[in-house]
C-alpha cells in the first residue's frame, strides 16, 4: 500500500449554463493556485534530484573540463532539479456539456480539458456521450468516455548518460527510470458503460450497470490503484444497485 498527502489551494472557477425548453448547455472553468503531492516516493526523488544535480555541478567545476562541456553539465544540473516535486503543479480545468431531451430520447455529452502546468502530469483532453432511451418503466443507458494526453512525454534528456563518472551514470539511469515510470501511471483512457434502470414500485428502482475500462496498456495504470506492474490492462465490471425512497 502506497500513501501520499496531496493538498489543493486557491481553487477559483466559474460555471455558467442556459436552459432551453428541451435542452440544458453548461460550461465551466476552473483554476488551483496551488496542487501538492508528497509522499515517500516523491522524497526519493526530491533527494535523486539533489544529489545527482549537485554531482553534474561539482563536475562542471572541475578546472579541466572544456569550457563547452561544464557549460552543459551546469544546465543539465538546473534541468534535473526542476524534477524535483514532479506531481506539483497549477492545474486549469474547463469543460463544456449539453443535456438534451427528444422525447423518449436523452442525450448527454461532455468535452473537458485538463491542463496541469507540470511537464510530468501533462495536459489532458477528453469527452464523454450518453444516449439513452424510455420504454415506459424500462429505460437503457449507454455511455462512451475516453481521455488522452495531448502535450508530450516528460523530456528525460538531462538525464542521458555523461561518460564521465560510472557512478553518476548509473544514478541518472535510475530516475530516468522512476521518472518514466511515472509518467506512464498518468495516462489514463477510461472506459465504455451500458446501464439499465429498471423503474419497479414509485419509490423504488432497480440499476443494472456494466463498465469496460481500459489503459493504454500493461504499464499504465491510469487511475486502478495497483501494487506492480505490468498489469492488466482492461477491466470488466457489473453493479446492480436498488435505489429506493422512504
């Protein structure tokens, strides 16, 4: 079991929506001054980036070096400690949606963008549709979500090998490694639902629910919370749920 303390601050958004007689739009945006995350992998990294950064910069002093060569040992330093704390970002979130009735038909659809501000997390677009139809008490939902990563992939090239220090080498293979494998726990694409809601007395309704979600593959564990990889990576799942008022 892996724990983390996360905290978000100066959340400010605006949400705004028109209603139609037979249809409902809505779009909102949001904005988080401030998202943390620590925990003790994210120290194990925050002490790699010190150390590894602090061993280019002392590299790049050495007298003997030429001039072009510890420039650039100096700037992969810089560019490793800004992989320091690499969940912690300002994230902006926007989404817009409809909700629309034609009869016995609903319609429900939704398209979102995610924009973390942290080179790890990346940005995010995705959307979600709803179709759904009443046959007097028996009324079938089918709903289709995805979500993908539209910015690239963490750049790891500060932490190519140098040739000068096989200590040092093996240390920045390491967390390119652990920086990689977080990346890859960040892409996500969900899932692919149909639902049932049977309507049984007034007061009661029978829900019939099945959900196919998938990640990109083995190694991406999206948002399943698992203790290894490879994994997986789709994931069959039914609910039958009873709701009911009194």
């Amino acid at each position: 079991m892996q724990a983390a303390d996360a905290s978000l601050r100066n959340i400010r958004g605006l949400a705004v929506s028109a209603t139609l007689p037979n249809l409902i739009l809505r779009a909102s945006h949001s904005v988080i001054g401030s998202y943390t995350m620590r925990s003790a992998q994210v120290s194990q990294i925050n002490g790699a980036t010190a150390q590894l950064a602090g061993a280019l910069q002392a590299s790049a002093a050495n007298p003997y070096l030429p001039p072009a060569l510890a420039a650039g040992l100096q700037a992969r330093a810089q560019s490793i400690r800004a992989l320091a704390a690499p969940f912690d970002s300002r994230p902006l979130y926007t989404s817009v949606g409809f909700d629309a009735n034609a009869g016995d038909w609903r319609l429900l659809g939704e398209a979102t963008r995610l924009d973390s501000r942290s080179a790890m997390v990346g940005k995010y677009h995705g959307y979600q549709f709803t179709v759904a139809r009443s046959f007097d008490e028996f009324t079938p939902y089918v709903s289709l979500a995805r979500q993908r990563r539209a910015s690239p992939a963490l750049d790891t090239s500060a932490l190519a090998p140098t040739g000068l220090d096989p200590m040092l080498d093996g240390g920045l293979a390491q967390l390119k490694g652990a920086g990689s494998g977080c990346a890859l726990c960040r892409s996500v694409d969900p899932f692919h639902q149909c639902r049932r809601t049977l309507r049984l007395p007034r007061n009661m309704a029978l829900k019939l629910q099945y959900d196919h979600l998938q990640t990109p593959g083995a190694y991406s564990p999206g948002y399943f919370a698992v203790s290894r990889l490879p994994i997986r990576p789709t994931v069959n799942l039914f609910t039958v749920s009873l709701d009911f008022v009194f």
